[in-house]
C-alpha cells in the first residue's frame, strides 16, 4: 500500500479523501454523493476520451507535494468573474477529477492480487526471522561453554610450533641468501675458466633463488648485482664469440652457442657474429696494411693510423706489394675459413638434432627451436654473399690503390695468381663469380699489359735490329714446353685452373678432387705456395756448339739408342719436318757413319733452325698465355698481341731479306696474293712508317702512333752482298726457317689459344691462323730468290748466246760452250750451298726452292737468249734442243728435284719454230706467258721467209692486241 503511496505522489496525485480536503470550501459544497460516484464509475467512458481527458491536465499538477491547487486556481481567476465561465470551468476540473479517480480506482483493483501476495510474504519473513534470533541466541550460549571448557594450553602449544616451522624455513631461507650473496666469487672463477654456459646457468639459477626471496629488502640489492653479472657475461660471451671469427675452435665455439641458448638469444648471437666477422675483415685487412705502411715508412708517424684503408694501400711501395697482398690474402682466408667452419659446426649440429635418439624426443622439440635453426640456416647462408663481397671491397681497394704498369713481368704474374687463387676461394666459398675482383684486376691488367704489350714490341725491334741471324745451339728433342713460360701448359690440360692449383694438383693426385676448404681445413694456406716451389724449377733447353771429335759416333749411337724417350709426336714432327724419310731408327749403322763424316749431315739430323730473338718471342708468348690463363677477361687483349708479336717479327724477316722490287717486279708470283694482303695489313696497323721519316712534316694521330712500332732495320753486321757466302745464305736460312719454326709453334698452340678465347671473337683467331701465320712459309720464295737471282751470271750466259750462230746448215754434234759455263756456275753455287751448309743446316724444303729458283731463272734466260736470235735455221733448232738437252741432263746429277721446273717453257718455245702460219696464230692466244718480244721473234725468224709481209703483220698485230691489256 506504501509503494502505491510513493507512486501516487511522483505523479502527483492524492488520495480522495486527501483531494476532498484540499478542496475549496465552496468545491466541498458540491461533492457528488456515492450515487453520483457510482454513475459516474459505471457510466462507460471511452478509454481514449478518458486518456485524453488526463493528457488535457495541466503538467504543475503532477509538479510535487507542495504544490498549492487551490492557490493556483485563485491565481488564476481573472478580474472580473463569470458565473457560467466559472461553472464551466469548474465542470471540467470535476471531469478530470472523474477521469483520475477513476483510472487510480482502476490501478488499485489490477494490483490487488499482488498486494496480497507480498503481504503474505513479509508475514513470512517475519516469523523466520524470530526463529533465527532464537538461534543465534542459542549458539552464543553454547560458544561460551565451549571457550570455558576447552584449556588455553592446547592452543598454545600448537602456536609455538607454527612459530618453530616458521623460523626453520627462514633459517633456511637466510642460508640461501648467505650463498647467493658469494655466487660472485665463483661466477668470476668460471668466466676465467671460459665456462660460459655454466656461469649463466649459476646465475639464471640465482635469479631464481632471488625470485623466491624478493620479499626480502637485502635480496632486492643482490638481483641488481646478478643482472649486473648477467650483462658482464653476455659481454665477454660476445668477446668470445668474436674470437672465433679468426681462429675458430670448435669446443670454444660449442660453448659459446650453448651460453647463448641458454640466455634465448640465439638469434641475436648470429646477428652478432656477422657483425664481428665484417668487422674482422675490416680490422685484419687495415692493420696488415699498415703494419707495411709503417715499416716501409720507416718511422713511428700515427697519421698513418688516422687514415682511411683505401688511402692507406696508396701509400703501399712496390717493393712490399706483394708480400703485403699474400699475407692480406692470408689473414682474409683465415676469416673465411673461420666462416665455413662456422657453417659445417651448425649443419653437423642440425643434423644430430634432426635424429632424435628417441621417438618421444623430436615430440620435445620446441617450435622456437625450429624457428631459431631455419633463422640460424638463413642467415649463414646470407652471410656467405656478405663476407664475400666484403672480401673483394677490401682487396679490390688494394689492387687499385697501386699503378702497377711499371711492375717486373714476374712479379705482375704473381699478382694475377694470387688473385686468381682468391677468385677460386670465392668459387667455393659462395659460388661467387667474383665480377668485383675481375673488374679490378681486368682495370690494372689491361693498364699493365698495354704498356708492358709496347715496351716488349720496342725490345723485340732492338732485338731484331741487333740480330745478327746466328744460330741458338737447342737440343734435338726441344720443345717450348720444356720452357719456364709453357711450364702451365704441361701441368694441366684445362687452362682455367690457376698455377698454384695445378702445382698442389700435380705434386699429389689423390687431393685433385678436394676443395681449398678441405686441402687447409687443419693447416696451411693456399697463398703460401707461390714461394715454396719457384725456385726448383729448372730449365735445359741449350746444346753445346760443338762435338769432340772422339765422341761424336758415340753420341751419334746414343742419340738413337735413347730415342724412346722421345715423345712420339716430336718424332713425326721431326719427320716431317726435315726430309720425309724413315725414322733414323731404321737407318744403318755404315748410314751413320757416313753421315758421321760431315757437321752439316750431323746437323741436318739434329739441330732445329732458331735465333735467340725467335726463342725471346716464344718465351713472350708463353708470358702472354701465362697472363691469359690466369685472367681470361683480357684474353682477346692478350691474343691481339701475341699476334702483333707475330706480325712484326713476320715483317721484319721480310723487310730484312725479302724486299726487293727489281725482283718482284719479274712476274713470277713470288708474292702470293694473300702474302701481299698480309704485309699490307701489317704495315698500315702495325707499322710506323712516319717515324723513319722525321724530316716528314705530316703526322698521324698522336694515339694512332702510339700503338705502332717503327719498321726495324737490319744489323750492319750482317752482309747479305758477298757472293762467297751467297748473299747471306746462310742469315736468310735462319731468318726464314725461324719464322717458319716460330708458325709451326703458333700452331700447336691453336686448339689451346682458342678454348681461352671468348665466342664472340674466335673469327679474329681463325683469321689470323688462316690469313698470317699460314703465310709463313711463303716467305721462302721472295728471300731466296734473290739469292737464286745473283748467284749465278745469267747476264753472262746471254751474252754467251748471242755469241752463237744459229742458221747453220748441217746437224751438230756438239753442244754450245754456253751450256757448260752455265753448268758450272750451278755446280759452284752447289759447292757454295754446301759450304754454307757446314755452319747453318739447308732443310731440304730450302735446298728446293733455291734449286726451283735457279733453274726457272736459267730457263727462262735460255727462252729470252732464243728470243733474241735474228736468223736461225733447222739445223739451229735442232742445236737449241741438243743444248737444252745437254743441260738438263747434267742439272739432273746436280739435284734431286723433280721435276725440272720450266722444262715445257723452253722446249715449247724451241718447238714453236716449226709452227705453221695458222698453228702460229693459235700458239700466240695460247700462250701468253712469253713476253712480246719473244712472240715477234717466232714471227720474224721462224715464218719470215715463209709468209707474205701481210701474214706477218695480221700475227704481230695479235701479238699486240695481246700486250695491249697489261699495259
């Protein structure tokens, strides 16, 4: 009833018979009587009229208790008051007053039922809580008896001993904390001990303890102090783990990485390992260089340690480049190997763990293990490509601080193997191309080798110029293998592994498979055996000049006795290369010793035909395959050169003993077209024509000439205008046949030259094997022709023909006088060629082409003396073949050649002189190779008396028609 009240009153409303008494006294008046309630309750009304009624109420009714109805109604009344306004309004307050009562009348019978059930609730409540109080009443009564009954004793007892309990835990617990307080003493002794994962583990099982008894205030200072101690061992941890960057240990570095899973931070151990190893490489390669830097300065300046590492290789001399880089060199492979020891550490320890000795052990393996491996597993592999490139930074600043273009030959090549064996450890360290090194040693090998390239192209002009063409005494069996510079070439067949490669591969065979890696894994270093293996190489190349007579025929027989240790390849070599005869295997002991009777036959068996400058060019060559073995980027640089080399040798033999105009001006096709191409090239590319003409006052470029060479000049000590000695014969020999031992040399070294050779520019190679050192041999008929031309007097012999009458009437018997003398003068140029053959060996491709000279010479004089005959008969026909029969005759017990060369141009010639007038014109389109004159002479001496002076004109006119063109 008391809730309905409140409700009443938040709306502001009042009870009726509160309402009644609020009412004005004249409102009091007119209260309906319960009759008119009851109408007014049972007279329906529309809920909604009835709502609206409510709504139409004004608000400051509902405002709160206080409020003054009556007051409020007064206040509004207006000043002059209306009875019927008044009644009116009055009405409609009853009305609402109606529609109020009635809605809360209405409200009160809805919750009756409720009101009802809580009231018999709270009636409820009331009883139970009187049976509580009586039981509450009751238990403080029996507490009371309790507390009386049970003694104090009891109790007391049992809270001493939970003192006692209390007091033992903290005896133990002060114990424990007496200890941790001296765990700083052992923890000390341990880290000098390098036991890293044992003073972690003390001091992780510290912090613990420390944990438990925090509630302690001295245990607050002591974990402060164990955090210190923690951070000072991951400090030395980190020293330690640097450590191992240079000299790797495997127990040392077990321990470390244990520590470092102890503390959780294996992947901050590997981040920090990388760090220490690129500073590894940073300091090791700074303080070799400045140790260098320092002692070649020779004084205790520190501005040298101020100064950055690429300015400091500037400061590197030339004396101390080398040994600088290999112990550069050295120290960064211990880094490297330090590395890769680091990497195979960590696959082994993968691997053990990857197979569990259990089958509940893979099961414990954290997923944070697994991800701190494949962390691990990347990272190394990472750190490969970094280290490296760190690697070839620093060595690159080295090679580039110094200019290395005035470096001995030697000690360049050292450079290039050293880097070369650098490159290969970067081969197998990370599969590394090494494009950084290569471009740097490319930089100074192209600076070096250009300047090197010019100055061996000025020695080698000095060399030619002072070249007095003599033989160099080598032994029979000579081959340019047994040379220092080819020694790479016998050591291994593939030219791309470097010489300190091949040496270690060479000396032992069971180690050609294993890495760098495992060949030092335990000791050593591959950059030291530049030093340990130069010095026992030896060279015996040089025969003595001479036999003693006593020795000879025993020398001779030992010289074919040993035989087997001749390869079988010089043997065919030697075969071909000299006569195309039989091994001297199978030649006769009565053989021998008739050989045994002359120095020519003993040399024509044995000795090789090479100067001392031919051996220089081979020797360069061999430098030059030397440097593009080891560094094939500038490999076409390099066999540009060597076929420079070639050229300008080639050049000068021809300049020295060939060129002659007068002479290849006799249109025999001495020159072949290729051989002329050839010079033309080599002269115009190679040649510095201006630089023998400096009264010239026009110039080529500067850089142009630069790259050329002046055109050598002969030595003044040899003589090539003495016919004893057949106009140098004996220098022309030499001359030629080097050049052409020089080409057979360059041949056998084709297929080597070309697998260094890049693809693209293999035509250059082929050409210059197909187009120059091909052409080498052809020299041999432009520079003994001239010989050929002076050493017998054709002059003489034409002479000697015109002497003789040739339109005889009767058949001689007797040849012409001119036959013998020119018989004679080729078996005196027989005994000169033997007597220049006692000194220098005539190869039997020589003697040939001295012969074929001679006598196409002497034939084609015989055709020009017939040539000039002004009247001849048959009877002198038949003496012109009788003479020409005679001397070949007689030719042939002079030479083997055959056959004799020119035969069918002179006995065509002779048979001309019967042709008929038609057979005459026919001969004349035919052939050619007579000159005009020799033509006109068929026709006046041989038809003349037998054709009118028409005929003979129509036939000299196709004669001329004939010449007109090569005009």
């Amino acid at each position: 009833m008391q809730k309905f009240k409140s409700l009443m009153t938040r709306q502001g409303l009042k009870s009726p018979q509160e309402s009644m008494a609020d009412l004005s006294p004249v409102e009091n008046l007119r209260i309906p009587s319960k009759e008119e309630m009851r109408e007014l309750r049972e007279k329906p009304i529309d809920p909604q009229a009835e709502q609206e009624i409510i709504d139409s109420i004004q608000e400051v009714y509902f405002s709160n208790d206080s409020f003054d109805m009556v007051q409020h109604e007064l206040e509004k009344l207006p000043p002059e008051l209306n009875l019927q306004e008044l009644e009116e309004y009055r009405d409609k307050l009853k009305r609402q007053q109606a529609a109020v009562s009635k809605k809360v009348a209405d409200l009160i019978l809805e919750k009756q039922p409720a009101y009802v059930k809580e009231l018999e609730r709270v009636t409820a409540l009331q009883t139970n809580l009187q049976l509580a109080a009586v039981i509450c009443t009751n238990a403080r009564r029996q507490l009371t008896v309790s507390k009386d009954g049970f003694t104090e004793a009891s109790l007391g007892l049992l809270a001493n001993q939970r003192r006692r309990q209390l007091l033992t835990g903290l005896l133990k617990s002060l114990r424990t904390i007496k200890t941790l307080q001296r765990t700083d003493v052992r923890l000390s002794e341990m880290l000098e001990e390098e036991d890293y994962p044992g003073a972690i583990q003390l001091c992780l099982e510290c912090q613990k303890a420390a944990s438990t008894f925090k509630h302690y205030s001295c245990i607050s200072e002591l974990n402060s102090k164990l955090l210190d101690t923690l951070e000072q061992i991951e400090e030395q941890l980190d020293v330690a783990l640097s450590k191992t960057c240079k000299h790797f240990d495997v127990s040392h570095y077990t321990k470390v990485q244990l520590a470092y899973t102890l503390l959780g931070k294996t992947q901050t151990a590997m981040d920090q390992l990388h760090m220490h190893f690129t500073q590894a490489i940073h300091n090791t390669v700074f303080q070799v260089v400045l140790g260098y830097v320092e002692l070649c300065a020779g004084n205790a300046d520190t501005k040298f340690q101020k100064m950055q590492y690429k300015d400091l290789c500037t400061h590197i001399t030339p004396d101390s480049y080398i040994p600088c880089l290999t112990d550069l060199c050295k120290a960064l492979w211990e880094v490297m190997l330090s590395y890769h020891c680091t990497m195979q550490w960590h696959e082994e320890h993968d691997r053990n763990e990857a197979s569990p000795t259990s089958d509940g052990a893979a099961a414990t393996e954290s997923d944070e293990s697994v991800v701190d491996r494949s962390y691990v597993k990347k990272k190394l592999e990472h750190g490969l490509t970094r280290i490296w490139q760190d690697v070839q930074l620093k060595v690159k600043a080295y090679i580039l601080g110094t200019d290395m273009s005035n470096f001995k030959y030697d000690d360049f090549i050292v450079v290039l193997d050293i880097i070369s064996r650098l490159m290969q450890v970067g081969e197998e360290f990370c599969s590394s191309r090494s494009e950084v090194l290569q471009e740097s040693i490319k930089r100074q090998s192209v600076n070096y080798f250009k300047n090197y390239h010019r100055a061996r192209l000025e020695e080698l002009r000095m060399f030619l110029e002072n070249e007095t063409w003599e033989l160099c005494p080598v032994k029979s069996n000579f081959n340019i293998t047994q040379l220092h510079e080819f020694k790479f070439m016998g050591q291994c067949r593939s030219p791309s592994i470097s010489p300190s490669r091949r040496a270690a591969s060479s000396t032992s065979p069971a180690q050609e498979e294993l890495s760098l890696f495992q060949q030092y894994l335990q000791q050593g270093n591959p950059f030291e055996m530049h030093t340990e293996h130069k010095e026992e190489e030896t060279e015996d190349v040089l025969a003595s000049n001479g036999y003693e007579s006593d020795e000879l025929e025993k020398s001779v027989y030992q010289d074919y006795d040993s035989d087997s240790d001749v390869p079988e390849e010089l043997k065919q070599d030697y075969v071909d290369e000299q006569t195309g005869d039989v091994p001297l295997k199978s030649v006769s002991r009565e053989t021998i010793r008739s050989k045994k009777k002359s120095d020519y036959n003993l040399n024509k068996t044995n000795m090789l035909i090479l100067t001392n400058t031919t051996l220089n060019v081979i020797r360069l060559v061999g430098k030059y395959m030397q440097m593009m073995n080891i560094l094939k980027p500038i490999a076409f640089d390099v066999i540009h050169c060597v076929s420079q080399v070639f050229d300008y040798y080639l050049y000068a033999v021809y300049t020295f003993f060939g060129r002659n105009d007068t002479y290849e001006s006799s249109g025999l096709g001495l020159i072949s077209s290729r051989l002329r191409t050839t010079l033309n090239r080599i002269q115009e590319s190679l040649i510095d024509v201006e630089a023998a003409s400096e009264n010239s006052g026009v110039h080529g470029p500067a850089e142009d000439r630069k790259e050329k060479v002046p055109s050598p000049h002969l030595s003044q000590l040899v003589v090539l205008t003495n016919g004893g000695t057949l106009y140098g014969l004996a220098q022309r020999v030499v001359a030629t046949e080097s050049l052409v031992f020089l080409a057979e040399q360059f041949e056998s070294l084709q297929s080597h030259l070309d697998t260094m050779m890049p693809a693209a520019k293999k035509p250059f190679l082929q050409q210059f094997y197909s187009q120059t050192v091909s052409t080498a041999s052809e020299l041999r008929k432009p520079i003994y022709w001239i010989v050929a031309a002076k050493a017998i007097d054709y002059e003489q012999m034409l002479l000697l023909m015109a002497g003789v009458k040739w339109d005889i009437r009767e058949i001689m018997s007797q040849h012409n006088v001119y036959v013998d003398v020119l018989l004679q003068e080729f078996e005196q140029f027989n005994t000169r060629q033997e007597d220049v053959s006692r000194h220098v060996r005539i190869p039997l491709p020589v003697s040939n082409v001295l012969w074929e000279h001679c006598i196409r010479l002497a034939n084609r004089t015989l055709v020009e003396g017939y040539g000039n005959v002004k009247k001849c008969s048959n009877e002198g026909r038949a003496l012109m073949q009788l003479d020409f029969q005679q001397f070949l005759m007689k030719l042939e017990k002079l030479t083997d050649l055959r056959p004799i060369p020119d035969k069918e141009f002179v006995e065509t010639y002779i048979k001309a002189y019967y042709l008929t007038e038609s057979d005459m014109e026919q001969f004349i389109k035919n052939h050619r190779e007579y000159s005009m004159k020799q033509l006109a002479n068929l026709v006046n001496v041989c038809l003349g008396s037998h054709i009118n002076k028409k005929a003979r004109q129509k036939l000299l006119a196709a004669i001329d028609d004939i010449d007109r063109p090569k005009r």
